[in-house]
C-alpha cells in the first residue's frame, strides 16, 4: 500500500483530543476534540465479543494478518521499544470485534504534532493525538477499521505523569482514543454519545492491561 505524506493532501477528516489526566487513568477527564471535514490519509510508516484478549507475546498469531498496526516513531532516542504498543492495538482491535484492521501509528514530539494541529485543525498548540479515518462516514459495526494516528509521546507522558503504568501503556490510552474514533466513536456532541465512547475507552483500557498483566504472571 503506498504510503502518502500528510502534508500533501487536504484533510477531509481529523479528529483532535485534549486530555486532562489525574493521578491515574480511573481519574482522567472526559477527552474533548475537533472534527474538521472528512477523509483518509494513507501516510503513516508501514509499520471479541466474549473471547480473550490476544496474546501480548511475541510470536506468531493470527491478529497480525487480521489486525494490521504498524508504528513509526520520529523521537530519538525513542521513548519506548514500541512492541507492547502495537501489541495493546491489536488486543483492543479485536475486542472490538472488527472485521480486520490497518492502522498506522506514529509517534512524534510537540513540535510535529502542534504543526499537524495548526494546518488541519486550525490549532498553534501541541495536542496529544490526532487521528485521520481512512474513509468517509461512519463506519458500519464490525467494519474494518482504517486509517492513521498521530501522537505526541512528550504531551501524552507529561498528562499521565501520576499514572503507576509504563510509558507504553499510558501512549496507549490516547492511541486507544484514536482507534475508537476511526471505528466511528464520536464525542463531539457531548451527551449520551460521549459517555458511550468515554465508557468503552475505559472498559478496553483496563481489560487490555489487565490481560496483559495476567500473561506476563504465567
């Protein structure tokens, strides 16, 4: 699949989240955000209802072919190994019974990320993560799930500086916002939409760490 620049299209669709983080990810506030107009970019680095979490170790596992999560990460050094990451997306992709997924993640600084949030948002500030649907519309349940995520490791680290989980684990957190937005979560309106959204993000949080927790004690 050929990989486009950001810079070089218009955005037809960016979803923007701010986040207040307490002491831990039981506390966070509500995400806030901002959804200019719609559409995909393909430009990031090519790179279950009822069942188990899949396996947060490595080898070789369905989820790969099924669930497709490459990461990019533009910091150096870089924060963190980048392994578990994919590995917490492709679990929390599954959960979400998804017909299959390819999501391009890619971890940047608050310099990179402020840029893409003034030209697609019209925002001269840093923001912790910047996702971009692959495809008009709302997606259909059980869709596959497509497109790029942004995040700012420096802003996300700095907003869950309480939290007692790894970095890895608290990137997630704000990588599992973007996720659910390409799968069409929405909490623009506020209201029973957003408490939906807010409920599954904290719901998929926990289990996926939880199940990660519970393979590393085997």
């Amino acid at each position: 699949m050929t990989r486009r620049h950001i810079a070089t299209q218009a955005t037809k669709g960016c979803f923007s989240a701010d986040c207040t983080a307490g002491g831990s990810h039981s506390g966070v506030q509500a995400l806030s955000g901002d959804i200019p107009a719609k559409g995909g970019h393909s430009w990031i680095n090519s790179g279950t209802q009822g069942r188990s979490v899949l396996p947060l170790r490595e080898g070789v596992s369905p989820a790969h072919d099924r669930y497709r999560v490459s990461l990019r990460q533009d910091l150096r050094p870089a924060p963190f190994p980048g392994r578990r990451l994919k590995a917490y997306a492709r679990a929390a992709l599954a959960l979400l019974s998804t017909s299959g997924a390819d999501v391009r993640v890619r971890v940047v600084g608050d310099a990179a990320i402020a840029r893409w949030n003034r030209e697609y948002l019209g925002r001269d500030r840093p923001t912790n993560v910047l996702s971009f649907p692959e495809a008009d519309g709302v997606p259909a349940l059980g869709s596959c799930v497509a497109g790029d995520i942004v995040v700012s490791a420096t802003t996300c680290l700095s907003e869950t500086g309480g939290w007692k989980e790894d970095p890895e684990a608290r990137v997630f957190f704000f990588v599992l916002h973007g996720i659910l937005h390409l799968a069409g979560y929405d909490h623009e309106g506020g209201g029973a939409q957003a408490r939906r959204m807010r409920r599954k993000e904290l719901a998929l949080y926990r289990r996926v760490l939880d199940e990660e927790g519970r393979g590393r004690s085997r």
